[in-house]
C-alpha cells in the first residue's frame, strides 16, 4: 500500500492510508514549487486546537484567502489520526499514542501514563505506516506538526531555532528544542532529529478557541511554511 503512494497536484487531494477503524488519511497539496514542505494535524485526536487550524488553513488556500510563495509546495494533512479527532481521544482506536510509535532509535516499550501507551512494537500502527511512507515519498524540506498543550510554544527539532525564531516573530510564543520530558517515539525525534528535516511542533494554547488561534498562528505558519524558499 505505501509504495502506491499516490502525491497530489496543486490543489487536490490524496489517500495516504486509512486509520485503523478504516477512515481515510487525506493529504493536500498547494503549490507546484520544488520546496516542499509538510503540515500536518490531529496526530492526537483530543487536540481540536491543532487539526481545527489545519482545517481552516486548507480552506484558505483552496479559496485565495492565502497564498504561497512561487517555488512552495505545501502539503497538508489535516487528521493524521481520523479515528482519535472523530472521538475526541489523544490515541488511535488502540489506544496507541501516535506521537510515542514512530520507528525511532530510542523507541521503547516503557511508559508511566496509559496517554502515552507508545504500542507493542515501534511503528506497529497504520497511522504510523503512513507517517513514515509519507516522508520518504515527500522528502520535505521542513515539517510543522499542530498540537496543543497549556505550555503554549514552538518547540523546534534539528538544527532548525532559525525557523522557530522566524515564527515566533508573527505568534510571539517561545521556541524551546525541549518539551520538558522525552518524547522517543515522536514526529521531532524521527524527523528533526534522526533524518534532519527541520520539525516544529506547535503547541498552541490548550482551550484556546479556534478563531483566536488563527489569529494567532495562520502568519506564523505560513511564513514556517515558506522560511526555507528564501534561504540560500
Ligand atoms: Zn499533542
């Protein structure tokens, strides 16, 4: 299934895979550009703030209200985890956190809290399946990935504080390289830190209402999303 990855052109849309209680996990794309990057929502499904934004950021785009520098492709995926957000539930229907069960060198089986069950095995999900063959058939330049957490911040993964420093002029929230615990297992260790791709995870405030948060973040994000096409 993940060798048939099939990438969208501007403005449509793909299957990347399906959840386990079979729901497809759409990707989007923007913009023809060789610079690609990647946004990616609802990887924990009690996180409205994060895929209620990605949401809305797709619709903008789709009707003009936002636009992309030339040499952009923007990729979204708005419900990494279709079967958590359609539940309000931070793990996959097995109760998997996702953002503990990618495939990284320091992956482990341990956990204290059932909110981070990290699964039996690294990348024994289909969500994470996906993940995994969703980078390597984009190879993105950079990632930004939309959560939320009553520690609002840019927390940054790889060499990447240029990028954060870049947001956090247009949302004013502080980037940090460290949540404040380990995350084996996460988006920011498999990508930002074992592959290089620059990663943000975006912890918008917790409860913060939608509107307010895009507000807040839809500059900070776009100007992430575009920050590599005008480096050298
Ligand atoms: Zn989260």
């Amino acid at each position: 299934m993940s060798a048939n990855l099939t990438i969208p052109v501007h403005g449509s849309r793909s299957v990347i895979g399906h959840s386990t209680r079979n729901l497809p996990i759409e990707l989007i794309r923007f913009g023809m550009g060789p610079i690609t990057s990647l946004l990616i929502g609802g990887v924990h499904g009690d996180e409205p703030e994060g895929f209620l934004f990605a949401e809305r950021f797709v619709e903008d785009l789709q009707d003009g209200a936002l636009s992309l520098p030339e040499d952009l492709s923007v990729f979204v995926v708005p419900r990494m985890n279709p079967d958590g957000c359609a539940v309000d539930r931070r793990t996959n229907a097995r109760n998997v956190d996702l953002n503990r069960n990618l495939p990284t060198k320091d992956w482990t089986s341990d956990f204290t809290n059932p909110r981070y069950f990290p699964g039996l095995e690294a990348g024994s999900e289909v969500e994470s399946a996906a993940t995994v063959s969703l980078l390597e058939a984009l190879k993105p330049g950079m990632i930004i990935s939309l959560h939320s957490y009553e520690h609002a911040m840019i927390n940054y993964n790889g060499d990447c504080l240029d990028l954060a420093k870049c947001m956090e002029k247009s949302n004013g929230l502080p980037p940090k390289s460290d949540i404040g615990y380990p995350t084996p297992g996460s988006l920011g260790t498999f990508a930002g830190w074992e592959r290089e791709i620059p990663t943000i995870t975006l912890e918008i405030l917790r409860g913060q209402l939608p509107d307010d948060a895009y507000k807040q973040h839809a500059r900070a994000v776009l100007d992430g999303l575009a920050f590599y096409v005008s480096q050298p």
